[in-house]
C-alpha cells in the first residue's frame, strides 16, 4: 500500500521544481531568430539578469548547463599555464578546478573540508604568500550542493584586498542566486556564474556569466578563448551571433517568465522566502538529531545555506531505503549524498519554487520513512518547522 498518487513533490538541489507558468510559456511555437519579438527578449533577458546578479557588468547567455559555464568563465579569461586558487569546500570548486586543469591551467587547491566553509583568512596568507602574482585567479562557489555549505564571498573579497592581490575573483552562484543575498559589484566580483534550473526556475539547458570590467581587459589577453564560449564574439551586430548559432529559444520563453515571477515576488522577498524554508527545514534535523542517527553536515550554524540542508545519516542505517520509501510510498524525491557522502547522507532542497506547504510534504515523507523503518529520531521535528514559519509569518 502506498500514498503516492497525486502531484509529485522534487526535493533535489537541482533541477528543482518548474512552475506551470513558466512551463505554459515554453508551449508555444517556435518563432523567427533574427529580428522581431525574440531579439526583444535576448535583450530583456540580459538586463534582468543584471537586475538579478546587482551588477552593471555584461552579461552573457549560453545554451548550457553550469558546467559549461565554468568552461565559459575560465576560457575567457585565463591563457595556458596561469595558475589559479581554487577554494574547496565540497565537491564543486574541485571540479570546476579540475576543468581547468583539463584546459591547460595549472591549479593549486587551499585544501578544506567537506563540513566547513573556506577560512578567509587561510586565502589571505596564500594570497600575501604568492610574491610573484602567479595566481591569476581565485575560483570559490557561493553555495557547494554536495556538503550543503555558504561561504562568506564578501569575506573572502576582502582578504584577497588585504592580501594586496590583483587575481580575479570567479564565484559560482548556480546553487545561490535569486535564493540569498549576492552582490557582484558591491563585492567586486570579477566572473558570476550561474545557471537556469535552481533558484531561477527553469529547466537545465541555460548558464549565465556576469562580468566586470576587470574580467573584459583580462579577456583580450586571454588564450583559451574559443568561438562558442567568447565573449568578443558574442558581442556581434547580428542577434544570433549573442548564442553562436540558434538561440535555445523555449528555454529562452521560460526564462521570461521565470524571472518576471520572480521580480514580480521581489528579489529581496525571495532571498527571505529561503532563509525561512531553511531554518524551518534545520528545526526539523534539530529534532531528528536527538535520537542519534542524523546530524548536520555543516557543524557551523551560520554557514548552512539557504538552498539545500546536507544532514548525515549513521553507518547503521539505510540511506537508500530512506530515499526509496520517500519515493515509493510517498512520491517525494529527496536528494541523496554524492562524492564523499555518496550513500551517507540526505540533501534536502528548499531552493527555487518552493513554498512551505511543499516543505511539510518533505520532511513529513522522511519523517514517515524515519518511523517506518525504525531509524532512531526525535519526535516532533514537522511540528517544529510549522511552530517556526508560524512565528515567522504572523497573521
């Protein structure tokens, strides 16, 4: 017996929930590419995403996934044999490290650790160390989906300012845009890295760059630059030379309205929507944590991010019966632990589309399946996260 029929609910940290909206504006056909309506949107697109980074820098779109748009950051501004910093703190700096590494660059990682955020002040000694300048630039993610950690970016910025450092700053925010606070030219950002299917509610298939006026004078000397991923080239009289070909023009419909919903929410209203999800989801681990099976990934409090909550699992118990009884019984998709905690952990996401009723559906499905399968938990963690937003969201 189970108690699946009805909407299904997606917990992952990606792709998340597509709203019907923005699924009703990709259901239509497809239009001319060279002039007219969809030339209106490009140019639309690319403001809003100004709006959405806060920068007065370009921006650019690429018919890709995030990854692809760290291969967009790095060959834009890098030349074969610079060194750049990566940051780790998970899985997900590594890899875009690792990229580059794959493009010729030679990469150097301040080793961390899948349970902290990176220590500002370790990228500062790194930093004043490098006497020569062979660093050319800092690669660090806002949000790491894997350990389910934030990072303090203005931190971070200034320690490469107390360093005295000229490298530039790439930051990828794929997990944190639209879902907490990210100021590309407050923090003096020099590459924003971002992608369509978390917080801004779109299917995969769309990255995006913000870029300041420091990346653009690094990008003239740079020697990885290829046609597809070029910036110079994307700045072409014609509109189509904006993607390098054909524009993925029904993601471009749904980005539309994704983000008119979104500014429509406010951006502002958004990052606090998160930031309550969030800590409603921690009351909740707070409470199964009591019975000794499940705990945080993150041990600091205040660097648990406002889009995914990593929380471990005992060695004694089934993570994969847990996902599968969340799914099977109640078809609620929960996100499972990958790289290092593959098998050893839940990712539960509050990122994108998300309200708190779709929460409750989460955390009582795991906390059906904590029950069911005897796996030792506090009681009462669901109650908890209501008795939070209800305090939090008053009448």
């Amino acid at each position: 017996m189970t108690v699946r029929t009805g909407r299904d609910i997606l917990g992952i940290p990606g792709p998340t929930t597509i709203p019907d909206e923005v699924l009703g504006a990709m259901h239509r056909p497809a239009i001319q590419i060279y002039t007219g309506e969809l030339v209106g949107i490009t140019d639309s697109l690319l403001a809003d995403l100004r709006t959405v980074m806060r920068t007065a820098g370009r921006t650019y779109i690429y018919a890709s996934n995030g990854h692809g748009g760290w291969e967009a950051a790095l060959t834009n501004v890098l030349s074969r044999g610079d060194t750049v910093l990566v940051l780790e703190s998970g899985r997900f700096a590594h890899n875009w490290g690792e990229m580059a590494r794959m493009l010729g660059v030679r990469i150097e990682t301040l080793e961390g650790t899948w349970r902290d955020p990176v220590d500002p002040a370790k990228v500062e000694a790194r930093l004043r160390a490098d006497t020569g300048r062979t660093i050319k630039a800092v690669l660090v993610v806002q949000i790491d989906t894997a350990s389910g950690v934030v990072n303090d970016i203005p931190a971070i910025r200034a320690a490469i300012d107390a360093a005295g450092h000229d490298a530039l700053f790439l930051v990828d925010t794929i997990a944190s845009l639209a879902c907490m606070p990210f100021e590309m030219d407050a923090w003096r950002v020099d590459v924003c890295v971002a992608a369509a299917q978390k917080g801004l509610m779109t299917p995969p298939g769309l990255a995006f760059l913000g870029v300041s006026d420091k990346a653009l004078a690094a990008h003239k000397a740079a020697d990885l630059r290829t046609l597809y991923w070029d910036w110079t080239a994307r700045e072409g009289a014609l509109h189509y030379q904006k993607y390098c070909g054909t524009p993925p023009e029904h993601l471009l419909f749904g980005l539309r309205k994704a983000l008119d919903m979104l500014l429509s929410e406010g951006l502002e209203n958004a990052w606090k929507r998160h930031a309550l999800l969030a800590e409603a989801t921690r009351r909740a681990v707070s409470v199964w944590a009591q019975g000794g099976a499940l705990e945080f990934n993150i041990r600091d409090a205040s660097a648990r991010s406002p889009s995914i909550t990593t929380v471990l699992i005992g060695e004694a118990y089934s993570q994969p019966a847990l996902l599968d009884y969340c799914l099977e019984k109640c078809n609620v998709t929960v996100g499972g632990g990958i790289g290092e905690l593959k098998g050893k952990a839940l990712r539960i996401a509050h990122m994108g589309y998300c309200n708190a009723p779709m929460l409750f559906g989460m955390l009582g499905a795991i906390d059906m399946g904590l029950k069911a399968l005897d796996i030792p938990h506090g009681q009462g963690a669901v109650q908890a996260a209501v008795d939070y937003l209800a305090a939090s969201v008053p009448a």
